[in-house]
C-alpha cells in the first residue's frame, strides 16, 4: 500500500504520519515499515546529544497500523479511529535516526465499536516493543 493509499485510510498526516509503507494485510493481521530519519522532529530534544525514538512514538506508529487495518470498518468517512486503552507495554530495544521498524499488528477480537489487538515493533528482526491495545471508530463532530 503506497502513501495515498495510506492517507485514504486514515486521517493522519505529517509530521504525525507514522507509516510509510504497508508491506502485508489479511483480514485480521497487518505489517507495516516505517524508517525514522534524523531529521524528525522529535529528535531535536529526544536527545540532543543521543537521539532515540521516543516510546510513545513507537507506540502510536503501531497504532496507526492499527487504524490502516481497522480503516475498512469506518464506513463513508463517518468516523476515526481511536485509541481507549494500552495494555502490558513492553519497551526491549532503543530506536534511533535511521532505523526501519516493523510493525506487525494483529486483531485478536471485536465486541461491537471496540477492537482489541496485540502490537508488537521489531528493529533489525529484534523485539523493541509489544503491547496489547484498543480502540474504538469515534464519530467525527464538527462544530
């Protein structure tokens, strides 16, 4: 799935748009790339003098995969996805300006609007982080 696909899917957009690329997606699992460069924002001040991805970063960009793989649940745009709860994070290995993480995202059960799934980040074939979250599809309100 290229950049416009992923932009259809969800709402996200830079600086916040945390996937570049959609590498494999099944009805209930998803795989996504995303390569950090050095000049990403937060690097400025995470940290100056030895840059790391922040974990909530990491955290967030798997969720976005989340959204890519829940976006054929949002029907006509009525809706976005959102986050209800984070579970059992597990941070493993640092990421730095350079690295390309995998995310692989798995849906494990709906009941109604809320989807429960596992997220799991690896750098280099080695785990950096998993976590188990939900999310719902919020209406969107406009004032």
């Amino acid at each position: 799935m290229s950049n416009p696909a992923i932009e259809a899917a969800i709402p996200h957009r830079g600086p916040m748009l945390l996937v570049d690329e959609v590498v494999e997606q099944t009805e209930d699992r998803i795989v996504c790339l995303k390569t950090f460069t050095p000049d990403e924002y937060f690097f400025q001040g995470h940290y100056p003098d030895y840059p790391l991805v922040p974990g909530v970063i990491l955290c967030e960009a798997t969720m976005q995969a989340g959204a890519i793989l829940l976006s054929k649940f949002v029907v006509g745009g009525e809706g976005v996805p959102v986050a209800t709860r984070l579970n059992d994070v597990k941070f493993k290995k640092m990421v730095r300006p350079g690295d390309c993480i995998q995310m692989e995202v798995k849906l494990n059960e709906r009941l109604a609007d809320a989807f429960y799934m596992t997220g799991k980040v690896t750098v280099g074939g080695k785990l950096s982080v998993r976590f188990d979250f939900a999310c719902t599809v919020a209406k969107m309100e406009t004032d």
